[in-house]
C-alpha cells in the first residue's frame, strides 16, 4: 500500500480515479444503466484511460469472493430446487394467531436461516407464505414484509457467509497480508446486534410500519370492479325478457358485455333484444358497488364469484435490476411475446401506475401482476428477468426426494469452515460437488441459472476500481484526511466515519460495492493513525448489511417494495432507527473486541 499522501499531491491518475468512484456512485444511485453495467463502465474508462491496466482491471474477478458466491448462488438453488427451504419454512408460524406471536415466529427462523444462505431466495420465498399467513390473521401484509427483509439483513451479520460483503472484506484483508474473517467472528457483534434489532421490529418498528393492501389484494379488487359475473336463477323476474325490456341497457355505473348460455354458447356484443333466460351467466364491466345494488333490485340474480381469465394464473413478479426490460417500455420489450404472459397492473412505490400498459416504462422494483399459463412459474423461477414472489405452485418440487440429503450437506458447508478451519471456498466447492454431481439435488441447466452474473461483475468490477484508488494512492489521500480530520477525537471517531461512509453507501449503491470500494480507505486510516485494521474491517463489514433506510439498496428490500406496497419513506421512517441503533453497538463494542 502506498505511502500516505495528501489530497494536494495526488498526480493525475488518481484524481481520475477518484472522479470514477464519484461518477459511478451517481450513476447508481440514479439508476443510468443497472448496477453491474455502470460499475464495469469505470472500470473500463480507468483501462482506456491508462490507470489501471487490463490485468490489474480484471484481476478482482479471480478474486476469492468472486468465486466462492457464485458457488453459494448454485448451493442456495439447490435449496430452492428441492424445496429444503419450504421444510424449514412450514414450521415458523405454526398455528399462532397473535400478530406480535406471528412477527417473532418470522423474524428469528429468516434471521437464522440468512446467516448461513444467500437471504435473496429466503426473502422470495417467504413473500407469498408471509402474505397469506398476514391476511389469515387479519393483519396487513405491509406490516410484515418489510421486518422479513430486514432480518435477512441482520443474519447477514452474523456469519462470513451471511453476505457478500462479508466473503468481501475477509479476502480483501487476506490480499492485505492478514488474516481472513473465522466463519463465526463478525458474529460477536453480529449477533447481540440482529437480537436487538429484532427487539426492536418486535416493540416499536411494527408501529411505525403503514397497514396497506398489498398489490395482489388491490389488483384483485379492481378486477371485481372491472369484471364481475352474476348467474340468472330460475326464480329471477327477469328470466324470458329481453334485454332492454329487463332494465339492463343503460345502467349507471355498469356494462352488460357479455352473455353465457347454460349451453356454452356466448352472446357477444349483447344485443338490446337477447333473451334473458335461466342459468345464463350474465358479465358486467363496471363498479361494485353498482352491481350490489343491481343485485338488490333484481331477485334472483346471484354472484358468480368468479373472475375469468381464460383459465390463465396470476403471477406477481418484481423486475430485477439485471432484467433486459429496465428502460424499455412494455411494447417495445415485447414482453407478452417474450414471456407469454399478459401484463394486468402495474404498481411502482406502492401506487398503480395509471395510463396505457403498453407505454410504461419499466424500472427496476416495478411489481408486474400477470396472466400466464401454469408453466409460467417453472419456466421463469430462475429468471434474470425479475424476481418471482408470486404464491408458490402446488405441484411438489422436482426432486424433493433430494430436500434432506441437501440440508445435509449444507450444514456441512457451515460446519468445515466453523468446526474444522477449512477455508470457505474449499467447502463451498465440496458442497457444490455433492449436491450436483452426486445428490443431484440440482439440475445443470438451474446451477446456470441460479448464478447472478449480473452480482458477480458489480463485485469483480468494484475490486478493480479498489485496486485503482490503491496504486494510485487515492485511497491513502483519503484515508490520512479521514485521520487528520478525525484525529482529534481519537481512532474511535475515524471508525464512526468509516461506518457512516458504509452506511451510505451501502444505503444507495449495494453492499457487495461499499465493502469493496471502502475497504482500502478504511485500512489505510487504520494504519495511517497507527491501529489495527481488523476493527474497521468489521466495521465496515457491519455498516455494508446496514441498508435499511431506504429500498433501493439491497435486494431484500426492493424484493418487498413493491409486494408490500410501501413507499420510499416507510423504509426511512422504519430504518432509520434502525441504523441509528446498529451505529451505536457497532462504534461502542467493536473496539472493546476487536481493540485498536
């Protein structure tokens, strides 16, 4: 690492190299190109620029970390697959009804189940079962979707595998020269920190969270009120009139746009002389509340109940940052085409985007409501598309005969690192072997897809814009000004600094990039102040899984936004806390463990 400098002797390259990292995180934040995109985006101006060569450019991506998550994403598809997950799911809530009951039966098994598998596919999966078990209780969906994602987050904290950023910083200390994080260590602090800040979802977040209708619920609605069907009993007055002799013709609020005959036959437009007879099967477009009272001044007709859509599922999807529809509008992605699904609604932050479906442009966290064929979940489960949080289908998993020997196996790769000392990507790749090539618990083609490329080139990407600020001794500038800054409030004050830089960032970029643009800042003020780099590591470690504040962030988070119809502020209001709290342990106790 680079002797110290100053910010006034830095040479050309490393001011570019510091107006990348500043472009790059705009860039992000507003979403220009997704995440990975722009991220390799500087990279490759810092190659055409002269910074960084092309080998120190790519180096990052034969990183340590690099390799051993993309291994991860194939063993936590593997539960997916097998349905492992749904084993452990089905005994969380049991049969308690309180909602208080409910939240901790939530947040301690995700908590747990996060510290050791990616919390992404924890988060989609528990989506549908949180909902229903929400609405089977008479609570809003809204007040438990948010504290699920959040304490994926906190079991982030709690093991080297819990995260990315975790598996991030312990290569970048071991490039360092230093030892790498013990598979259980950055759970000292982890762990008393996800315990209060499940206390606290538990006393005081769960008031602050709104009560809204999610948006299959809303969707489901304004279906009734769009479409609604009513059959004719024989006892009905109606029945041998016509049409306009029957009062059906020019009603306030509603349109008789169809009739079904108990034949089959469909008479389609209805014309003002059609004959009402018995067991027709009339379909209004129009208002509810209209049809009640339509109902009430004709006996004898009696709701359906049922919507038709051509004998097509709903599926609620949410589009992924990495999905090739972001930027395009629903025509020009040719989406029906495309997934063979027709898009019904389309929320964005809560609210229903109004207007023509066809020329909305899509954005990442949009949360589409589609009509597709039963196949649709199985072929799309695995999508770069968009994330599924739709119910889970009824059939059995694939190979669910495989869901024991799998969790099997993945307890191992917890316990070689832990109990044994064997490094996290050998036992990664060991589980890897046994689950597909001897469990077979995963298919090829689902271990290729199960891979977030779109991840593993944001991560490769940030280590060789680290690597940049490094050689150019952009990061030492920073780190000796964050000292000097700092100094006279002493190393503690740093390392506040050096988390509140996590947070943020962690908050409006991702986690993976805080802890890999971050790391080389924070170990240079370390040892620019003369203390041990480990504390700020952690620090930084802690502060990355930290993101609650806002939606756009982490996965987890965006995986509920739209789900859970919240806004941008529900997140702050509820988060903000939240960081404040995991702030104070973290600048308190890290030093007392890990000391300067």
């Amino acid at each position: 690492m680079p002797e110290p400098v100053s910010l006034g002797n830095l040479g050309w390259e490393a001011w570019v190299a510091l107006g990348t990292v500043v472009a790059v995180t705009v860039g992000m934040i507003r979403e220009w190109l997704g995440p990975d995109l722009v991220m390799f985006s500087g990279l490759c101006f810092l190659v055409v620029c002269g910074v960084v060569t092309p080998t120190e450019a790519l180096s990052g991506f034969s990183e340590t970390a690099v390799v051993t998550i993309a291994v991860l994403f194939v063993c936590a598809a593997a539960m997916q697959e097998t349905g492992a997950l749904r084993l452990v799911s089905r005994v969380v809530f049991g049969d308690v009804r309180h909602p208080v009951a409910a939240l901790v039966r939530l947040l301690v098994p995700t908590a747990l189940m996060s510290a050791f598998m990616n919390n992404t596919p924890i988060v989609a999966m528990f989506i549908p079962m949180v909902r229903q078990f929400a609405l089977k209780i008479g609570v809003a969906p809204s007040k438990m979707l948010m504290p699920l994602a959040f304490a994926t987050m906190f079991g982030g904290t709690c093991t080297l595998v819990g995260t990315s950023s975790n598996l991030i910083i312990s290569s970048q200390l071991e490039r360092s020269g230093l030892a790498t994080l013990g598979m259980l260590e950055i759970g000292k602090i982890g762990v008393p920190s996800t315990i209060l800040g499940i206390l606290y979802l538990v006393f005081v977040g769960r008031h602050l969270l709104p009560a809204r209708k999610d948006l299959l619920e809303s969707v489901a609605e304004e279906a009734r009120e769009y479409l609604a069907e009513v059959e004719v009993k024989p006892e009905a007055r109606i029945v041998g009139q016509k049409v306009e002799a029957a009062g059906l013709r020019h009603l306030d609020g509603l349109f008789l746009i169809e009739l079904r005959r108990e034949d089959g036959h469909v008479v389609r437009p209805v014309a003002p002389h059609d004959r009402i007879l018995a067991g027709d099967h009339l379909v209004f477009s129009g208002e509810a509340g209209k049809l009640g009272e339509l109902l009430i001044e004709l006996p004898g007709l009696v709701p359906s109940g049922e919507v038709h859509l051509g004998g097509r599922g709903l599926f609620e999807v949410v589009i992924s940052h990495r999905s090739a529809f972001v930027g395009n509008t629903v025509k020009e992605a040719d989406f029906r085409r495309r997934v063979d699904a027709a898009i019904l609604a389309v929320h964005r932050a809560g609210e229903r985007i109004e207007g023509q479906i066809g020329e909305i442009v899509l954005q990442p966290g949009d949360t589409l409501l589609l009509s597709a064929s039963p196949g649709f979940y199985r072929t799309f489960r695995n999508s770069a598309l968009f994330y599924m949080v739709s119910a889970v289908p009824t059939e059995l998993p694939s190979r669910a005969d495989k869901a024991n020997l799998t969790l099997i196996t993945l307890l191992g790769l917890v316990v070689m690192p832990a109990a044994f000392g064997v490094p996290m990507l050998v036992a990664a790749m060991a589980a890897l072997l046994v689950l597909l090539v001897v469990v077979q618990a995963i298919s090829p083609r689902a271990a290729r897809a199960s891979v977030s490329w779109n991840v593993l080139v944001l991560i490769g990407s940030a280590f060789g814009i680290a690597h940049a600020l490094e050689s150019t001794g952009a990061a030492s500038a920073l780190g000796r000004s964050l000292v000097d800054l700092t100094q006279p409030l002493g190393p503690r004050a740093t390392l506040a600094t050096v988390y509140v830089l996590g947070v943020v960032f962690a908050s409006f970029i991702s986690n993976a990039a805080a802890a890999a643009l971050l790391f080389p800042i924070a170990a240079t003020a370390a040892t620019a102040g003369g203390n041990d780099v480990r504390p700020f590591a952690i620090a930084l470690a802690m502060a990355a899984s930290a993101g609650f504040s806002t939606p756009i962030g982490c996965q987890p988070n965006l995986l509920v936004y739209g789900p859970g119809a919240y806004r941008y502020g529900d997140f702050t209001r509820v988060g903000l806390p939240l960081n404040l709290m995991f702030a104070v342990v973290a600048i308190t106790f890290v030093p007392w463990i890990w000391p300067f």
